[in-house]
C-alpha cells in the first residue's frame, strides 16, 4: 500500500540525486550493490549488539537505493530485465539481513527464543510473500492484489520501531523497547494475511485463467455432429 503513495513522492525528492550521481559516472547497478551491503552492515554489525537506533540511521541511510538505482535506470533510459532482476533478488538479500540481525539478538544477548522466532517468522514469510507473487506472475498470472503488509510496510514498521526502541539502550529511555517486539508481531501477522490474500488471489485467478482455456479449447457447438449425406436422384 505504501508503494502506491509514497514512492511518487521520493521519486520526486530523489530525482536531483540520482541526476548528479549519473554525472558523476555512477551506474545504477554500482548503487545497488553498494546500498544493499550498506544495509547488510547496518544490520548485522549493529543489530546483533542491541544497537537498534545506529543500525537502523545506517539503514536508512542506504536503503533509498531502492528508488535511486531504478531513477538512474529511467534517466538513462536504459532499464533493462537484468537491472530489474539484480534489484528484485538484492532486495530479498537486504531483508534477510535485517530480520536475521534481529533473530541474532534475540538468540544471543536478546535471550528471547519467542522472539526470536517470531523475528524468523517475519524473515521467512516475508520471502513467501515475494515469491508468490514472482511465480504468479511467471505462469501468467496478473496476482492483481494490494497485500496489507508488503515489504515497504514490513520495512517502514520494523525500522521505525526498531529505531526508536534504541532509545532505551542509547539514550536511556525508559520501556520503549517494547515497541520492537511489538513491530515483530504485527509484521507477522501482516505478513500471514498477505501471504493468504495472494494465494486465494492465485487460486482464483488460475481457475478462471484454466476455465476461459478449456472454453477456448471445446469445440463450437454441432461441430462433431454427423452430418447427413445429400443424394441426388
């Protein structure tokens, strides 16, 4: 839902940049790689020890790659299958990394195996949730549904909250590290509704899709009706 809204406008915003990173000599595809691995860093070198507040400002910091790469892309009018393949499989990669330096807290100094769990839950769902769609649409299928938590809302929750949860541990606030557990949760189960929404939408879709095949496929009516041969007198 938030891709519909909100990547208009960074798009917008992120036009300038993308413009001056073009003249600089910098390709699309060298802004991927970098701010995926800027992401895997903030995430697994910051996350695992607790610090949920610096690791999501590194995040953040390179996660608008996502709209910058495919912004260099139109510019240059140059937006290709392997660009948008390199860009679909780096975004799964980055939000392994995310929830997997998560679940590494809670399975370390975090010591919460629920937790834990439930952060591997969002990992693995949130993959599901993706390939549901790419598998759809590779059988010819338009997967035409708008989930309630796909990945820029499974992203905005988890990096939100887990960014002011690290209050408590840098600043000292009090008790509001609870509202990361609270993202995972509702991530979860965000991400269980989606992956329900897609797979009915699929189901329906290939049924109807099978259904017009075999009508297409029947013959027309009192086509294989035996026909009366004329004789002449």
């Amino acid at each position: 839902m938030l891709n519909k809204y909100a990547r208009a406008f960074f798009t917008r915003v992120l036009t300038p940049f993308a413009a001056l990173l073009l003249r600089l000599g910098v390709s699309p595809d060298a802004v991927t790689l970098v701010g995926t691995g800027g992401v895997m860093a903030g995430a697994l070198v910051f996350y695992p020890q607790g610090e949920f507040f610096w690791g999501t400002v590194v995040i953040t910091l390179f996660v608008f790659s996502d709209l910058v790469d495919g912004n260099m892309a139109r510019q240059l009018g140059r937006s290709s299958r392997w660009g948008a393949f390199l860009d679909s499989t780096l975004d799964r990669v980055a939000d392994a990394a995310v929830f997997g330096g998560i679940a590494l807290w809670y399975a370390g100094r975090g010591d919460d195996l629920v937790l834990c769990s439930v952060t591997l839950f969002c990992l693995a769902s949130g993959q599901v949730v993706s390939y549901t769609k790419a598998r759809g649409e590779s059988i010819g299928l338009p997967v035409n549904v708008n989930g309630l938590v796909e990945r820029a809302e499974r992203l905005v929750i988890t990096l939100v909250l887990a960014g002011l949860s690290g209050f408590e541990h840098t600043f000292g606030v009090p008790h509001i590290g609870l509202l990361l557990p609270l993202a995972l949760w509702v991530v979860a189960v965000g991400s269980a509704v989606t992956l329900g929404q897609r797979v009915v939408t699929v189901r329906r879709e290939a049924a109807e899709a099978d259904a017009e095949a075999a009508e297409a496929a029947a013959p027309a009516e009192g086509d294989d009706a035996p026909k009366a041969e004329g004789r002449t007198a």
